[in-house]
C-alpha cells in the first residue's frame, strides 16, 4: 500500500478542487495513483452532479464575447447567486462565451465543444457541479455576425468583464465611421436593455405571440359591447401599439423619449457618414422564462425527515 502524503492530496485537490477528505479517499482506493484517483473522483463528480440536476437552476451569469465582427451571448444557470460571485464559474462563463464565437450557438455542439482547459465544455460543467455543490446548466446562446460594420455589447449588473445579469449584442452593418457606430449600438444596446424587446421589426414578431395577443385583445374589446365590425378596428389599432412594445424599431428610444429606433438608425447617416442598417439583436436576461421552484419549507424538512 503506498503512502499517501498530505503534498499528494494538496496535488489531487489543486487538480480537482475536491475536498480534502475525498481526495484522500480516492487516493486510498486507488493505491497512491494520482491519475487513477483523478477519475475516481470524477467518477464521484458524475453521481453527484447527477442527483442535483433535478435543483432548478435560474441564478447565474450571461456572458458576452466579441470578437471583430462577430459575437456571442450566453447564458449559464446555477442555483443561486452566491455561485455567480465564484471566480470558477465567473472564468467558465467567460471562456464558454468564447468558445461559442467558435462553436456556434447550437447547445448540443457548444457542449461537445472543445474546452480552453481541456475536455469538453460539457465535461467541465460537470467538473464545476461536483466541485461547487449546485446544479447549474448551459441554457441558452447565440452569435451575431456582420459583414461590414460593428456588434455593440452592453452587460447590466456587471460583476466582470463580459459578465453580468443581462446581455445584449446590436449588430450595425454600416462602412461609415466605426467608432461613431460603436457609440450608436452602444446606446441602441442599454435602450434594449431597458425596453425588453422580443423581435427586431414586425416581421419577425412570431405567429403564436401575435395570435396570443391578438385573441386577449379581442376579448377585452367584446366586453365593451361594441359591434364585431367595431371591433375589429379597435383590436387592429391595439396591434400596431404591440407592436411598437415588443419590436426594437418601433420603440420609443429611451435616452430621447421621442424617435422611434428605426428613425435614429435612419437619422445616423449624417453622424457615421454612410447608411446604417441594424442587421440584429440580441438580449439575454438572467432567469427569463425559467419556472422557479417554490417549496414549503416546512414539508421541505418533514420530506428529509422521512428520508
């Protein structure tokens, strides 16, 4: 049986960042082998990551990266926000973004990407479950591209470079000045931070959100006990006021509360010094959308109590 020294289990947890006594263990179990307790304890790493993958995980980080002309956003949850203050995941978030500029924004293939560090992206974040203690999640990204111009980005809440609550990327296709561009996807990028918009123009606005909104309109219309023909005008004028709610260029720009966005583009012909087309966005906020798990905490402690 080898020795197992304390200088081997300092090894084994700087290489893992597992815990002193689990390091020991592993190193117990696999006779003094460092590379064999390595996977032993990934192993482990795997099991426990795999019982707390039922926690809901919607704390996190959005992390954005760009790079040139092209850029990416993503979003990794955890479940709470003390992990989002760790400097591990605060370093995976970042590098992740940047293997999306790379990879793509498909989850499935940003997973089996490659990692900076070694393994997979998918193989880390298993790494950093066992190691943190918390179900966390690759839920979301996505990369914008111009062919000539500039991608804005702007990080609300910011806790790192590139790191924050909420991330947005402006993609401006222009061959005018480009730092007068930056400045104006800059602006257009904290307005979307802002104002919460769900498509760029009316076209993109999807067929189920308009039906959904169309049909509340309808109802709400009806109880006013107008005429069907009535009706129907009132819900069309509703319509055209959604969308200048959801639609990037139909909103009001908040930094002047009068053009609408469209028109600023329009207007930044004469300051960049060529036409200006906003070609994209995109806006990630922390948590949007994910159901967050409610428990009593008194059936909470007799469920472990049973257990």
């Amino acid at each position: 049986m080898a020795q197992i020294t304390a200088a081997l289990v300092k090894e084994l947890r700087e290489k893992t960042g597992a815990g002193m006594m689990d390091c020991k263990k592993a190193l117990t179990e696999n006779d003094g082998d460092l590379d064999a307790a390595i996977d032993w304890l990934r192993t482990k790493g795997l099991s426990q990551a795999a019982k707390k993958a039922s926690r809901v995980a919607s704390e996190g980080l959005v992390g954005v990266k760009v790079d040139g002309l092209r850029a990416a956003v993503v979003e990794v949850n955890s479940e709470t926000d003390f992990v989002a203050r760790n400097e591990k995941f605060q370093d995976y978030v970042a590098k992740v973004a940047g293997v999306t500029l790379e990879a793509g924004a498909d989850i499935e293939a940003l997973k089996a990407a490659a990692y900076p560090d070694g393994g997979t992206v998918e193989a880390k974040l298993t790494d950093l479950i066992a190691t943190i203690g918390e179900n966390m999640a690759l839920r979301r990204a996505a990369v914008l591209e111009v062919t000539d111009g500039v991608i804005a980005a702007y990080v609300h809440n910011q806790v790192a470079e590139g790191l924050g609550k909420i991330g947005v990327l402006v993609a401006l296709e222009s061959t005018g000045d480009k730092a007068k561009l930056a400045e104006l996807g800059r602006q257009i990028a904290m307005h979307a931070a802002a104002a919460r918009p769900e498509a760029l123009d009316v076209a993109d606005v999807s067929a189920e959100s308009l039906d959904r909104e169309r049909a509340v309109l309808i109802e709400q219309a009806r109880e006013s006990g107008k005429p069907e023909s009535i009706i129907e005008k009132m819900v069309e004028g509703r319509i055209r006021k959604y969308y200048e709610q959801v639609c990037l260029l139909e909103q009001i720009f908040v930094i002047d509360g009068e053009t609408k966005i469209r028109k600023v583009v329009e207007n930044a012909k004469g300051t960049v010094g060529a036409p200006v087309t906003l070609k994209a966005f995109a806006r990630f906020e922390l948590g949007e959308g994910v159901e967050k798990k409610q428990e009593d905490f008194a059936a909470e402690v007799e469920k472990a109590l049973g257990a």
